[in-house]
C-alpha cells in the first residue's frame, strides 16, 4: 500500500479483505465509524472485512471515495477485482 498526496493505492496481489482493513487502521477508525462513515450496518461492514460478504458496487464506490483511493475509476475496479480474488474468482 502507497500514499502519495494524500491519495492511497493497493496492489492487486493483496487481498480485499485485509487491505480494507489496514486502510481503516490507517484512517485510526473504528470498525463502527467506518460503517457509519459508509452508510452501512457495522455488522455488514464486520463481515465485508473479515472476507464473509463480497460487496456490491455501491460499497466499493463508497469505500474508494471515502478512503481516497486513487483516480477513482481505476480503484475502484482494482477493488472489485481485489474482492473477486478473496472469494476465490479468478479474475
């Protein structure tokens, strides 16, 4: 994981589950603030980082814009392939 201006990014190797996590550690957010953050349940946030839910598009929209993931089309797909791979897709 790179921050550069204030903008992170992740490799595609890493997993959806456990960059979210290390992205909301780095954020110091609780698991709470960061469902609140997002519009979410913290049980679903809770499952999606603990690799239990994939998530839908909105949530990964939410998660780039919110995190300030890069130029925002290209994470947002190389989070949705990150997510794809943890739950075994290979993609």
């Amino acid at each position: 994981m790179k921050e550069s201006d204030g903008i992170r990014t992740v490799s595609l190797d890493m997993e959806f589950k456990g960059s979210l996590a290390s992205l909301r550690q780095l954020s110091k957010l609780s698991q709470k603030d960061m469902a609140a953050a997002l519009h979410i349940s913290p049980q679903y946030y809770y499952d999606l980082e603990n690799g239990r839910r994939l998530p839908s598009v909105n949530i990964i929209h939410k998660i780039v814009a919110f995190l300030k993931l890069g130029h925002r089309k290209a994470a947002v797909r190389a989070w949705h392939i990150m997510a794809a791979r943890t739950h075994g897709w290979d993609v």
